[in-house]
C-alpha cells in the first residue's frame, strides 16, 4: 500500500474536525433567528447558540477521543511518524482548549 504524504494526512485529520464544525455554524447562521420570539418592542432573545456551543464541544471532545484511539492504535503498529504527527495535534488541541475556554 502506498503511503500518504505527512502533510495529506494532517489535512484529512483536520478535516474531520473543521468540516462538522462548519455545517454546524452554517445550520446556527441559516437557521437560528434570535428575533422570532419579539413581540413588537418587547424583545425576547432566546438562548439558541448556546446550545449550538454544547454541540460545537461534542463534535470537539469526539474528535480529541478519535485521536486519542488512533493514537494508540498507532503506537501498537510502530507507525512512529504518523504518530508524532497525531502527538502534535493532541497538543495543539489541547493548548487550544486551555487558551480559548
């Protein structure tokens, strides 16, 4: 089997991240309307994006727990390129999380 360039495998790893969390921000953005409970000046914001957030943080937490799996599954095939590579993107994920919560 031919093997992939290091860089093709970092793109498709990140892919499955960036890709559910865009549909996600595209279902909020034309779909979520944060005026449909207005009664004319009585504004009545609901707490829709908040739940977008929550599922935002599953798609993330399924991601970590995937490359977590691999990881593991890599160390026991001796692949150790692949796996420094994932080692890389559970830090950067990881810095990401403690960063930006």
């Amino acid at each position: 089997m031919k093997k992939k360039p290091l860089y093709i495998e970092i793109l498709i790893r990140l892919a499955f991240l960036i890709l559910p969390l865009l549909g996600l921000y595209l279902l909020m953005e034309l779909t979520y309307d944060p005026h449909k409970l207005c009664d004319g000046d009585n504004h009545r914001h609901t707490m829709g994006p908040i739940g977008y957030f929550f599922m935002g943080g599953m798609v993330c937490a399924f991601w970590f727990a995937a490359i977590i799996i691999e990881l593991l599954w890599r160390y026991f095939n001796k692949n150790k390129k692949v796996l420094s590579l994932l080692i890389f993107l559970l830090a950067l994920g990881i810095l990401y999380v403690m960063f930006f919560i």
